[in-house]
C-alpha cells in the first residue's frame, strides 16, 4: 500500500525528472546562466514562418463558421551550420508537399535561401565576414546597425550560437569602456554615449555568463572549479611534513631545505629533482662527523665513504 511506505506521495504524485540543472556539474551553474538559458530556450520567439493573428475568435469567409484562433508556431530545426551564421532567426522546415493533383503527398524539407554578407560591428570596430539571409539583412536595418540588432534582440531570436556570442563579446567591450577605440577619443565617446544604455539590463556576472551553450557552460564552470580548489601533489605534501619534523627535531639544516624545496625546478615533473636536492641539502660536511647526520645513511644519492 503506497500510504505504508516512505514514499507514497511520491509514487502517487509522480516522480520529477531531473533535468539538466538538477545533477552533476549543471546544478552548480550559476543563477547568471540559468536566466540566459530561459531567454534561450524556454521564451517564446516572435513569429518567423507564420503570420499570427489577433484576437480569440475568427468567422470563416465562406462557411461563416465561427472558430477560435490557434497561433501554432511551426517546428523548426536547427542544424549545424545554423550556429555558424547570422539566420535571423529562420531555421529548416520540414513538412510534406503535394506536387501533382492526383498524387500522394512527398516529404519535403524547406530551407532559408543562404549568402554570405559583411558587417561591420562599430563597438568591436571589426568587419566580419558571415552567412545570412534577407531577413537578418532586413532586422539589421530596422534596427539601424548591426550592434543595435544584436543588443536589442532577445535569445530566442537571434538562435544562433555565433550571434549570441558576438552579443557577450560586444556587452563585455562596453562593459570595460571600449578599450578596442582607445587611439579614437571621439570615436568611443559617440560609441558609449550610444550603446551603453544596453548595458542596463545585465549584471556583469549576466554578462560574463551570456551566449554560451550547456556545454560550453559546463567546461567553463568545470575550469572554474579546478582553478578554485587546486590539488597539492603528494609529493610536496610528504616533502614539507618531512621538513617540518625535523625542524622540530632541532636539525638546523632543515631550513635551508624549505628554502630550496620552494624554488621551481624544471625537472619537477620527469625525475623529482627538486625532492632530492631538499633532502641532500641537509647533508653539509659539517655536520657529517655528527650523530644526527642519519640522512646520509638511507640516500642512495649520496657520497660513499671511502674506507
């Protein structure tokens, strides 16, 4: 009986599916990404395909039959090479099409018609060269610029990944004060004076966290966490304790071993140089006729007496 166990609302309710900010490395990606990823994916784009209409209801011409309206957006699909250029936000149709009268129905797939354009981009002061289309032609003169089409669209217009991260490039150059027009005073006070009302909108931790896909996320934020809790290899680990015990025995030459164990060798990471070369300095020819020069006795490395 469900009630019996400890997880009876559980079962009865459903278990949730975990999704891809829920386990691993995506449940520690910060808020900053999380809300452009919501702009991304889970808004919904202005209509491209289709001509929306207005109002809840709409009498049929012919038939007068009253039916409710249904703005269905058509799904789209977007394959490799949408991401390696500006589309304005077209992707691939796939849908089926009637060639003769009396025939059966074909599937067919209708693709954006493509040319490769330049723009130029006045807060990265570059001229680029990218594949479009007539509709990104268009938005960009709408919206009198290609910085402005960028920065005034949201995510799920642009679609593209080069887009979105030429919109954190820009956001980024306006962030640091267009270091790119440092030689053009006047040219980077019109340009700020100009653009830096986008900047309103985002944080910089939104900023620094905008345009990249889950997986670029993912090894960004993996890079992040290994930089943070960096692993002291046990070598050095066991060297420094030795070091300190005999410190603490009151060998003298134990410090001069901590001095040099601190210099980088260039042979750290084939043969463990700089681990023999702290332990040997602890053998000085003073202290080899004393007792505490036991060291001498287990290092392979050093001078055999002569009998």
């Amino acid at each position: 009986m469900s009630y019996a166990t400890k997880q009876g609302p559980q079962l009865l309710n459903g278990f949730k599916r975990l999704g891809r900010f829920d386990k691993g490395l995506g449940a520690q990606l910060p808020e900053a990404y999380k809300k452009f990823w919501r702009e991304w994916k889970m808004t919904k784009p202005a209509a491209v395909h289709y001509i929306p209409k207005n109002g809840e209801w709409e009498r049929d011409e012919v038939t007068n039959e009253i039916k409710p309206i249904q703005n269905i957006p058509l799904p789209l699909i977007d394959p490799p090479e949408t991401h390696q250029g500006i589309w304005g936000g077209e992707a691939v149709i796939k849908g089926f099409q009637k060639r003769q009268r009396l025939s059966r129905r074909v599937p067919h797939f209708w693709v954006p018609v493509l040319k490769r354009s330049v723009v130029h981009s006045q807060v990265l002061n570059e001229y680029m060269s990218v594949v479009v289309t007539d509709r990104t032609i268009q938005k960009i003169h709408e919206c009198h610029g290609f910085d402005h089409y960028l920065l005034k669209n949201p995510a799920c217009d642009l679609r593209s990944a080069l887009a979105l991260s030429l919109k954190r490039k820009i956001l980024q150059e306006l962030l640091n004060g267009c270091p790119s027009l440092a030689s053009q005073p006047t040219e980077r006070q019109r340009v700020l004076k100009e653009y830096k009302c986008y900047l309103e909108s985002y944080t910089p931790e939104e900023i620094d966290w905008y345009g990249y896909t889950y997986e670029e996320a993912i090894k960004k934020m993996d890079a992040q966490l290994r930089e943070e809790n960096k692993a002291l290899p046990h070598k050095i680990q066991f060297r420094l304790k030795l070091i300190e015990q005999l410190k603490q025995a009151g060998i003298s030459e134990a410090a001069g071993a901590m001095e040099a164990s601190d210099k980088p060798s260039t042979k750290d990471s084939s043969g463990g140089d700089a681990d023999i070369e702290a332990l040997t300095k602890l053998e000085s020819p003073s202290s080899s006729s004393t007792p505490s020069n036991w060291l001498s006795k287990i290092n392979p490395f050093g001078k055999k007496q002569e009998t």
